[in-house]
C-alpha cells in the first residue's frame, strides 16, 4: 500500500512538475522580443503606408512599393505609434494602476490630429464628457472602429503570457476612445502579442487572442470564422478574404462607410491582421504582404501582424533586409512623444518586468519567470446599432432648407442664425454626417420637435475632417421621424466661427 502511495505521489509530482504555471525567458531575451514587437510594427506601417485605403472592398493586386530599409523612418510620424506611446506613457507615469480617468486625461491634452473614435473621444473628453462614456455609442458614434486596436500593441508588450492582466489594463484604456467590439479589437491585438512570446505556430497565437474575448460578440465570431476557413482552405488566404468579405463587410454604421466600399470597422480589419498571420506561416515578408493586400486600412493592418510575429522572432530574429534602417534612427524621437526605439523598449521591459512580478512572476539574476495566466474573456457588452438602411445626400427632395445655405460640392454650409434644416426618416436611428470644421459653431438638433441635443462641429484641430457625425441617435421607437437642425449662429469656445455643414443622413433600422 504504502508503495503504491509512493508511485502515487511520484507520478502526481511529475505531472505538476510538466503543468507548471511558469515559463522561462532571460532578461536578454525578453528584452529582444519586446524590441522584435516594436520593430514589427514600425516595419509593418512603414511598409503599408502608401497603399493604405487604397483597396476598398477588393484585394489589392497590384505591385506593392518595393522594400527599402529608409522607409522605415515613414513610422516615426505614425498615428500607430505616437497614441500606443501616448498611452505608455500614462503607464510610466501614474503606475500599473493607472485608471481610465488617468488615461483620458492625457488623451484630452494631445494635440495631434486624430480620426474617426480617437477624433470623437477627445472632443468628447474636452466637452465634459466623462472618460468612462467617451467612446460609449451614446456618445461617440465610431464605437466599433479601429483606433483602439491599433493603438493596444503597447500593453501585449508588456505582458507576456500574461492574458488576464492585459485585458484589464486594455479595458481601462480603450474604454476612452471604444466600447464593445472597439474595445475587443484591442484585447484581441494584446493577446496576441501576449501570446508571441511563448508560441511559434501562427494559429496558436490567433486563437489564443480569440479565446481573451467574449465568443458570442461579433468580433469573436468573424474570427472563429477565419479559423475555420484557414483550415478549410489552407493554401487559398484570397478565398479566405471573399468569405470574410461576403458575410462580414457589410452593415458598417460608422458615418464615413455607411453603404460604401469604405470600412475601418476594428472586426473586418482584426480579420485581416489574423489572415497575414495565419498565412504569412512565420515568414516577415510574406505576412506583411498578405495584410497589406486584404485592403482598407492597409498600414495599421500589417504594423500589427507585423508587430506580433516580431515578437515570435525577436529584434535578433527579424530579417536583416527589413530591420537595417532601424539602427540609424533608434535614438530620434517619435513624434508627440519623448520615446526613441531605444527608449520604448527599455520603458516597455521594465514594466513588463514589474507586470510580471505583480502578477506571481519573479527576476531571478538573468532568468525571468513568467507565472503564465489562461485566457479568460471580459463580460459582454454589445451596442444595437440597427441595420444601416439608406444613405440620404443633401441634394435629396426630402430635405427641407430654410435661410442662408450655400451649397459646396456635396454639402450644405450655413453660419447664421435661424437657418435651418429637416429631413423625415422612417428607421430605429439615425446619423447626421457633415464635415468638423476648424471654426465651426453651434447648432440645436430636434428630434420629433424636441430639442434633443445642442451640438458643435468645432474639430478641435486646425484641419476640417468629413464626414464625421454631426449628430447622432439609436434605439428609436420603429416608425417615422423628424429630425431637424438650427444654427444657432454662436461659435464654439475661443473659436470664432459660427459655420454648420451636413453632407446628408445615414438611416438605421
């Protein structure tokens, strides 16, 4: 008897001993991944830049701007990088702690120009919007595109094989500029890179991100999809993209693809980051190129398959052809920020080192030993946007004007008081799409003859950015609507100009 306890207790310890939580790097070799990650998504940028948006709804076919390792300097002006950093900086500076409200706050201050959620987010921050409700469809009407998810890259970093810790850092700051969808994109991105520092096979990694996300959401179905289609077809990534293009590009609410070949939405574009992963079979080269071809948002796409299998090879592991031009400039900044490549990467590993001590990891001398954590998803959260049904242009018979509007190409611009515009819709929503203007001013919007909202088209920015969302409204009772705008002829803030444009009305039922 005792005997057989003995072989009993053996055989227990060297299972436990084979299912140990911990995983082992050297400091040098975490080191290397984390500079692999950051050189990836440079690279990647760097190398989707001048195809970016360029196919819409196809493949891109065409030649691709051949490789040259100066081009890699392109990334130190990259939206990618500087908000990532922007957002790695909170961390440096407030703790592992830092909160939502930690984020926002230097998010509210940036002054770069920003698009789509982040454009929205900040404004909405800087109109006493509070961070929590930022990126919330209430308020923000591109709350499922990308930004959040090409902005995570910094928080996979720091957190190798650590699912759990990255989704709640994820979620306190993606929840500034998405909500739902926008904010799994990031947490599918950061898993990934979580992922990459202890796993080689490309589909490994992708389901490792797909398992750090609620299963039932959108984002997670579109990517089970491309899973079980890469199996189907293993060698075909262009029937692949049809599949996802015939059942998942479609019904994009934000304002500027509502029924058009345009879509930034964080799902259809995650999709693309895991069909160059799965394909690109661990090859730099050819998973870039697979991301760049899927289209839409062709640099962001790349910079993060990119960034992810960077981290699998490591800074060292990188192909010399793409990594040359980086050392010329590791020491100049990125710009808005005080991080060099050199920097970033120190910066990253040292909280990735306090990351993996909080969490049950520890430093011994060089071995750095990583307490791996399993995948678990954050609750659901999801947003009826409604069906996008109809987009209505200005130059529409439905729309009724009164006072001082001039039309300029495919808007109506009016700066003074009293004027106004109408349109009846039937639908559960609706979106008001016009340009923000660098002086624009205030108007009142009534929704079934109450006033509903006073809203502003100032875009924070010295640029005028189109089709953006004037005003927006979901969740309607079933039937018809009015919606009618009044300019109040009264600027916004410190600004002084009075001007109100609207490019048309972008229905949902």
């Amino acid at each position: 008897m005792k005997r057989a306890i003995l072989l009993a207790f053996v055989a227990w310890a060297g299972a436990s001993a084979q299912k140990s939580p911990y995983r082992e790097l050297t400091l040098d070799q975490l080191r290397d991944k984390i500079a692999g990650g950051w050189a990836g998504q440079m690279i990647g940028v760097s190398f989707g830049a001048p195809t970016e948006f360029r196919a819409q709804g196809r493949i891109l076919e065409e030649d691709l701007p051949p490789w040259t390792p100066d081009r890699v300097k392109n990334s130190l002006n990259q939206d990618d990088l500087y908000v990532d950093m922007t957002l790695a900086h909170v961390l440096d500076e407030k703790g592992l702690d830092a909160t939502t409200e930690d984020f926002a706050a230097a998010f509210a201050k940036t002054q770069y120009s920003l698009w789509h959620a982040n454009l929205a987010a900040r404004r909405n921050l800087r109109r006493g919007i509070p961070p929590a409700l930022s990126g919330h469809p209430r308020h923000n009407a591109h709350a499922d595109d990308i930004d959040f998810q090409i902005e995570a890259d910094f928080i996979g970093l720091m957190a190798p094989g650590l699912y759990q810790a990255s989704n709640r850092i994820a979620d306190r700051a993606g929840r500034v500029m998405n909500y739902g969808d926008g904010i799994y994109g990031g947490m599918f991105v950061s898993c990934m890179y979580a992922a990459a520092f202890f796993e080689k096979d490309p589909r490994r990694i992708v389901e490792t991100g797909l398992a750090c996300i609620p299963s039932r959401s959108p984002y997670a179905r579109l990517i089970a999809d491309v899973l079980a289609w890469h199996k189907q077809y293993p060698d075909d990534w262009r029937r692949v993209w049809r599949l996802i293009e015939e059942k998942w590009d479609r019904n994009d609410p934000c304002p500027a693809g509502a029924l058009r070949p345009f879509n930034i939405d964080a799902k259809l574009n995650g999709a693309y980051i895991a069909l160059g992963l799965l394909y690109g079979g661990g090859d730099f080269g050819r998973t870039l190129e697979i991301s760049t071809r899927a289209g839409q948002d062709s640099d962001c796409n790349p910079a993060s398959a990119g960034g992810i299998l960077g981290v699998v090879l490591g800074y060292s592991g990188i192909p010399e052809t793409w990594k040359s031009g980086i050392p010329a400039i590791a020491n100049e900044k990125f710009r808005y920020t005080d991080y060099s490549f050199n920097t970033i990467v120190e910066s990253t590993l040292k909280r990735a080192l306090a990351l993996i001590e909080r969490n049950g990891g520890r430093r011994e001398g060089d071995r750095v030993l990583v307490r791996v954590q399993q995948p678990r998803p954050p609750r659901l959260e999801t947003w009826n946007f409604g069906t996008v049904a109809e987009r209505i242009p200005v130059d529409d018979p439905r729309w009724q004007f009164a006072g001082p509007w001039r039309t300029e190409k495919d808007q109506r611009i009016a700066a003074d008081k009293g004027a106004e515009a109408s349109i009846r819709f039937r639908g559960t929503g609706a979106i008001l799409v016009g340009p923000y203007l660098a002086e624009g001013g205030k108007a009142d919007v009534y929704l079934d003859g109450k006033l509903h909202r006073t809203v502003d088209v100032c875009s924070d920015e010295k640029a005028n950015k189109r089709d953006e969302a004037v005003w927006h409204v979901y969740g309607l009772r079933p039937g018809e609507h009015t919606v009618r705008l009044v300019v109040r002829g009264e600027p916004f803030g410190e600004h002084t100009g009075t001007a109100v444009a609207l490019q048309g009305l972008v229905v949902l039922r």
